[in-house]
C-alpha cells in the first residue's frame, strides 16, 4: 500500500470558533496582566478559589475566598 500525505487546507471561516475565542481571549488576558503588572506593580485575580493579589517580586497575598468555588463550573458568555 502506497502511503498519501494529507495537503494542509488552510480553512477561512466567516464565524469565531470556540478555540479561537479561548486563543484570543487567552492572549488579550496574559498582555493585559503583564501590562497592569509593569504600570502598578501588582495584579488582582481570582486563582483556585481566592481572591488574591501577586506583586511584582512574585509575593501572593490572599484576599478572601470566594463562595462556592467549583473546578468544574464552566463559563458560559450569552
């Protein structure tokens, strides 16, 4: 048997899929902390049930533990 190599097809898509949305959203969000961390030297998020602050020397401070913290509840944007 003769083996085929699969031609890459490049696809343009007119709507926004789920992996490009994550890709994109993920990208926005990384530059926007990075910034935020460059102008105030600390960033505000919420990170495996808590609230917490990271600073520029890489320090973690809690805040408050958020309410009913669940890993497996998803986002869902309307």
């Amino acid at each position: 048997m003769k083996k085929t190599k699969r031609a890459k097809v490049s696809k343009n898509t007119a709507y926004l899929t789920k992996r490009d949305l994550v890709r994109v959203a993920s990208a926005a969000v990384r530059k926007a902390s990075d910034d935020s961390m460059q102008i105030a030297g600390y960033v505000v998020k919420a990170e495996n049930g808590w609230i917490v602050r990271e600073n520029s020397d890489g320090s973690v401070i809690q805040i408050e533990k958020l309410k009913d913290y669940s890993k497996s509840r998803k986002l869902v944007l309307d």
